[in-house]
C-alpha cells in the first residue's frame, strides 16, 4: 500500500481527495493537515466523510510526514508548496503540488502573473506538469514532484491538444470563453460576491482584463504546437456547485470539414479513458461529468468563418483538481491511470 498525507485536507480540494484516496485500492491515508483544525477528527469539519476510518487532523511537521508517508499531496493555497515542498523532497517525499506554485517553467512569468517572486526557482524545470493525457508517459517514473494543472487550463488544454499539434489552429487568434462552478474560488474564500443571495440568479464575467491561468494555457499549448501562442481568455462564475464548460474558438490555417476534426480527435484520444469525445452534432453538459474524472468534448467547424468551435466539459474539483492528481499518483507509482478514479458521473 502506498502511504499517502494530505496537507491542507479541510478544504474543497483537500476534502475531494480525501473522499477518493478512501476508497483507493492502492492506498493508505496516513497523515491528514490542516493548520487551523488541527486535533480534531476531519468528520467534525467535513461531515460528508462521516464513517470513514481516518487518522485525526494534524499540524504541519514535514519530519512527521517524512516517517509517516512516502507521497504527500500539498492542496493548499498559492505560495504555500513552494516554501514548504523543498523540505519534503529533500526528506525524500514524493510531492503533489494542486497550487499553480510549479505550473509554469519561468520565474519571470510567474512573478509577473501571481505578483510575487518564486521562492524555489530551482524546482520550475524538474516539476513535471502532470496532465496525463498530454504528459509523456515515460516521464512520472522518474518524477519526485508533480504540478497538477489548474482546472481552467485543464479544460482548453484537452479542448485544443489535437488541433494545435496537427497545425490547423492560428496560435495567435485562439479565443477561449470559459464558466465554472463557485467551488473553483475555494472553501475559505469569505467575500460578499460569493453570498448566495450575489450567486444565485446571477452570471458574470471575472478576470476579463487578465486572468492567472492564461500563461498556463499558452504554455500548454505553446508545447503543443512547438510554437508561441496567445488566447484571449475570459472566466465566467454560474451560480452552480461544480462544472467547467470551456468553449474555444479556433481560426484555422487551412479548410477542414467537421467530420475530418471529429475523426482527428477521436484517434488523438482513442486511448485515453478519461476523455470522450461525443458523436459529431452533440456537445456535452456539465452535470455529465458530474462527479467524474472525465472531460468530454464535442466539436464542430464554422465553414462561413472557417472556425473550428470545441466545447469540453469537466468536474472542476475531480478532473480539475483532485481526481487528475490521483491520476498523476497513479502513474507515479507505475498504476494504470484509472486505478480508485469514477469514469462515470452522477445523475441527477
């Protein structure tokens, strides 16, 4: 079994791979962190764990994590793995990391977009960023420290791997319009605009002029493409829950006809349990996914426009957090990527 800590546990992230790594066949949950719950059992702050047999909550000590653990899943907030993980890795841990503290591989960018200088540079380049299904596979066998992607670049990184590698998208012209569910802002998130009574019967934009995630998507797909790309990204918040649904718009370099990009996306993900893509003419919905570690995408082209539009729909805490970093666990540790993971969602 492989022994595995959760720091930062009481959070939405946290408390979505609590629920999963339970019922993993592969797993032990030795160590549970939270920093302000420390000392009491986890069911008293998330009581959707109730029954569950789980080692009560602790403070933060690497040298325990070090005797207790062999991979530890750090999902706490931005700034948080980049002070701390250092120490994991050199008591010889496996580190996790669900921040965007590891996404990016330039110090430069990363200051620029988070407005702070990286406190472990040195790690940038040795971070293996874990989407599995873009990620060499050859490579988590030798990776002691993993940045799960974030739950946007998630979405439109799937969305557009196959057009950008085969070369018919403009990289400089890709327009990306995305919704999430409120859970992307995180539990401890305490503001007015995330009140129910500003929520409900309410849609708007955020991040309209820049938002954080851009620069993970444009490496993404820059990789994809072997070439720089800039999207035009824009989140929006719906008052629900959970969900992704991201929508690209894709100039093309050359005329395609629907069928020939459905057939192209059905062969680049043929292999890939974890992503569907639906028969041409039906788009995927967000309560599809619920619950799952799935994206599905569907997909057309605008002959008037010579556009392609992909639409792909994920579950923000599982395929978007914590089911995708059970997913890099998995392969870590020579698993088959499907291995404690739902492929099938909730309904209703």
């Amino acid at each position: 079994m492989i022994r595995i800590g959760v720091v930062g546990a009481t959070g939405y992230t946290g408390g979505e791979l609590v629920r999963l790594l339970s019922v993993h066949p592969r797993v032990q949950i030795t160590a549970l962190v939270s920093r302000s719950e420390a000392g009491k059992p986890i069911a008293t702050v998330l009581p959707h764990l109730q029954g569950l047999s789980l080692p009560t909550l602790s403070g933060y000590d690497p040298d325990a994590l070090a005797a207790q653990c062999e991979v530890v899943f750090l999902a706490g907030e931005t700034g948080f793995a980049m002070e701390h993980a250092p120490q994991l890795l050199t008591r010889g841990l496996k580190v996790i990391d669900l921040s965007a503290d590891f996404r990016l591989k330039s110090p430069t960018v990363f200051a620029e977009w988070y407005g702070k200088p990286h406190r472990a540079p040195e790690l940038l380049q040795e971070a293996l960023y874990g989407l599995p299904e873009l990620t060499p596979a050859d490579a988590y066998g030798k990776a002691r420290l993993i940045a799960t992607p974030g739950c946007y670049p998630t979405a439109a990184g799937l969305a557009l791997a196959p057009l950008m590698q085969a070369g018919l998208a403009d990289p400089q012209r890709i327009i990306i319009d995305a919704k999430s569910g409120v859970s992307g802002a995180g539990r401890s998130r305490i503001s007015v605009e995330y009140l129910f009574s500003e929520l409900n019967e309410n849609f708007k934009a955020y991040g309209v002029e820049r938002h954080r995630h851009t620069p993970e998507i444009e490496q993404t797909l820059s990789q994809q493409c072997g070439q720089s790309v800039r999207v035009r990204f824009t989140p929006h918040l719906v008052p629900m829950t959970r969900g992704i649904l991201c929508t690209a718009y894709v100039p093309l370099t050359q005329p395609i006809r629907a069928e020939h990009l459905h057939a192209l996306y059905a062969d680049y993900y043929a292999r890939q349990p974890f992503v569907i893509v639906r028969p041409l003419g039906e788009y995927p919905a967000t309560r599809e996914v619920y619950g799952s570690n799935r994206c599905d995408i569907g997909l057309t082209v605008d002959t008037r426009t010579q556009t392609a539009v992909i639409i792909s729909v994920i579950d923000n805490l599982v395929k978007g957090a914590a089911g995708q970093a059970i997913q890099n666990m998995n392969l870590m540790f020579g698993l088959d990527a499907t291995t404690g993971l739902p492929v099938a969602g909730v309904l209703p």
